[in-house]
C-alpha cells in the first residue's frame, strides 16, 4: 500500500507534532496529528506544511513547510524569540477596561506590526463595564489611524460588526491575559467553541490560553488565539527599528537637524519639538523611549 500525502494548515504545534487540518472535500473538516521529522523542524500555528501518512510506521509526519509570508514572534521567559504564528493579515490588539491596559504593550505590538507590514487594529472588549475610563487613549490611536471597535464579546454587542471587518483575512489577536481574546474567538466563531476545551487553568484556577491556536471561519477567514502576555520583552529587532515602528514619529523623523537623530536629547529634533507642541500624544512619546533606552541596555557591554 503506498502512503498518502497531502498539504494543509497547522492549527496548533505541540512540542513534538502538530495538529494539521486536513482538506476537506466539501464533508466539513477533519484534522491530523503529524509528527516532525527532525528537531530542527520548528513548525508555527499557521505554517502551510506538507505531510505524509505512513501506514508501516501508522502515523503522519510533516513533509517540509512550505515558505512564510510573514512569521510573529515575542521573547520568552529566557529572553530568546519565541514564534507565535505564521502568515498573518491582521494583527488584533485587545484590550479592556480590566485588567488595567498596559498601552506601552499596545505600542509595542502596533510598532512590531508596522515593522512587518501587518494591517492593526484594536478591539476594546467589555464595554459592558464602561469604557470611559480608556476613552482618551482610544482617542490618540483613531487620530493615529489605527482602526479600534468597542465590543462586549460576553453581550455580543459589536460582535457581528467585527465580524465583519474580520472576514476574508487571517488576523491573529493579542494582548494582555485575561482582556477576553478567547471569548472573542467563541463569540465570534461559537462553532469553533467546542475547540477551546483544551484550555487548562492556571494557578488560580482561571481557564488561559496556553498556545496558540487557528480557528478556521471559512475558506479565507480565520482567528487565530494566542496564550496573553503577562510581562514585556520586545524582539532586539524591534527596538532597534523602534522609530519606523511609531507612524507619528516616524512621519517628522524628516524634519530632525541630524539624519541619525534617535529623538532623544539631540538639537533640532522635530519629535521633541510636536511632543512639547502637543501634537505628539507625550505618553506616545515615552512609550518610545522606553524602546530606545532597552535598546541601549541590551546593547551596552
Ligand atoms: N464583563 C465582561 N467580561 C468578559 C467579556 N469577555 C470576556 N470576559 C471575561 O474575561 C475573562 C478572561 O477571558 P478570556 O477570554 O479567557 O481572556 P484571554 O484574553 O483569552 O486570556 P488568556 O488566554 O489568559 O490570554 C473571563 O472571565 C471572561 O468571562 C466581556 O465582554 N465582558
Ligand atoms: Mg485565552
Ligand atoms: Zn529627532
């Protein structure tokens, strides 16, 4: 008997397999366990791969990966680039009014997006609690262009609108843990539900997101969940290239004396000079140095 192969995307990566949906011909979906080859192969939730089902060894094993258009990635606890999905339109930042947004974290994924040509925007989830208390800083990032809707993903309010905007496009969702990107998933995709069951708990017992995970909507739509962020520790990449990564930066970096200015201290620098006009938003601004003076640190001998 001779094997039988196929392609397909991987919805989630384990250690040492993935779980491979398999084509499906028009009777709904079905998914593979695969396993890798070799421990070099580091496969992503979103990697297009090649796969072969050997029926001497009785198990599916990943072919080769076919290439990425793009790959996201943040720093683990140990400081080294962790991949959290691959081939991405559309990176979903979410926030709520709890827990506490940390928008220095929301500059950071915005700015990595932009570094990487990715389509942002933000939902701001719970507006059941009231979201008055996020309004100004919805204000600056609307004036920035960055899309943001308000939805309840607990009342369904702005659920279908979001829908919406998200059909026809891969967008990956995260943020700080606990903000609701899992109930955003369910709400909008309440037939992808019964997937999230492999949520575990953690230590205080609340269900959390512990890898990422690809939701499929329709043929060209998909969300794809990522495990929340509890600290901060962006790429070196990143940093380094904070300043094309803020648009309103970015966009005067033009008008600075110096080419090289890095909008710090130096003379004539046109950043400084909006921040202190009110043009750039200042806590913008910070988030920016914040990237910088890392950068310096991790750089410094
Ligand atoms: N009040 C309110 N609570 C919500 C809403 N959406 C989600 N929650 C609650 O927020 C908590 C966290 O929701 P999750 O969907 O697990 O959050 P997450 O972002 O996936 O968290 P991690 O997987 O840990 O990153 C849960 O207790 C949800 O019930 C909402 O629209 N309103
Ligand atoms: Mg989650
Ligand atoms: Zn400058």
């Amino acid at each position: 008997m001779s094997d039988t192969t196929g392609s397909g995307v991987v919805l989630a990566s384990y250690g040492r397999g993935v779980l491979v949906q398999v084509s499906d011909a028009g009777s709904g979906e079905s998914t593979l366990r695969c396993s890798l080859k070799g421990r070099k192969q580091r496969i992503v939730c979103g990697d297009r791969v090649a796969w072969v089902y050997e029926p001497a060894n009785d198990g599916a094993s990943v072919e080769s990966i076919e290439p990425r258009r793009n790959l996201i990635e943040r720093i683990d606890s140990r400081g080294r680039p962790e991949p959290v999905a691959a081939n991405i339109d559309r990176l979903a930042i979410v926030v709520a009014p709890e827990p506490v947004p940390d928008w220095f974290l929301v500059d950071r994924y915005w700015a990595g997006a932009e570094l990487k040509d990715i389509a942002t925007m933000l939902i701001v989830n719970k507006s059941d609690l009231g979201l008055e208390s996020l309004q100004a800083e919805i204000g600056t990032y609307r004036g920035l262009g960055l899309p943001c809707v308000e939805i309840a993903a607990h009342r369904g309010s702005g659920v279908a609108e979001l829908r919406a905007t998200l059909e026809g496009s891969v967008t990956l969702l995260v943020g700080q843990s606990g903000v609701g990107k899992s109930s955003i998933v369910n709400a909008i995709a309440p037939e992808a539900a019964a997937q999230t069951s492999e949520l575990t708990r953690d230590a205080e017992g609340r269900h959390t997101t512990t890898t990422a995970r690809w939701y499929r909507l329709n043929a060209q739509t998909a969300l794809v969940d990522a495990p929340g962020v509890r600290d901060f520790a962006p790429p070196a990449s990143l940093v380094r290239a904070a300043e094309r990564g803020f648009v309103e930066i970015h966009a005067l970096a033009v008008d600075c004396r110096f080419n090289d200015c890095r909008h710090m201290e130096e003379p004539g620098c046109a950043v400084r000079s909006a921040v202190l006009a009110g043009r750039i938003a200042a806590r913008r601004y910070e988030s920016y140095r914040r990237l910088v003076r890392l950068y310096e640190k991790l750089t410094s001998p």
